[in-house]
C-alpha cells in the first residue's frame, strides 16, 4: 500500500501550531472514506442488524489491516489489500 503525503506534510516547520491531517481511502470495489463524512452508503449495519447513520473520524494501521475509526465508537476494518488509493494531508 503507498500513502501519498503532500509537500506542505513533509516540510520541517517545528514552530507552526500543530494542524489538522485529512485522509481518503479509497477499497477496490469504490467505496470512499474521507474524514468528516459520512460512511459509503450513509450508514453501517451492525450485527443485530440496525442501521447507524456514522461519520469518518480516524484511521489507523493495524497489521496488514486499516481500521477506520466512526462516530458513536464503531470501527471498519479491513485488509490493507483492498485498498486502491490512500491520501493523506495536512489541513
């Protein structure tokens, strides 16, 4: 998996106050995950099969996984194989 960093990412400014950092995951069948909006589809289904309106909050890497941290404390995990396009940059 690459991650594509802008040039403002990588410039040493140790004096700036600490910035914001937006990303974008995009998986193999399309879905779209950007910080601040809403999940692909608006919602996600639990196992008891409701339906919970999340938003995108964090991402982390875990393994050879990419968690996607959403609102009201639920996660998607998947294996960082389905991912086609991950952008970060810092806002």
């Amino acid at each position: 998996m690459a991650i594509v960093t802008s040039a403002l990412d990588t410039a040493a400014d140790q004096t700036a106050a600490p910035k914001e950092v937006y990303f974008e995951i995009v998986t193999l069948d399309g879905a779209v995950y950007r910080k601040g909006h809403p999940t692909p589809h608006g919602m996600v289904t639990t196992t008891s099969g409701a339906n919970i309106k999340t938003v995108v909050q964090s991402y982390s890497e875990v393994g050879d996984w990419i968690e996607i941290g959403l609102t009201d404390g639920y996660a998607i995990r998947f294996p960082e194989t389905r991912i086609a396009r991950f952008i970060t940059h810092t806002v």
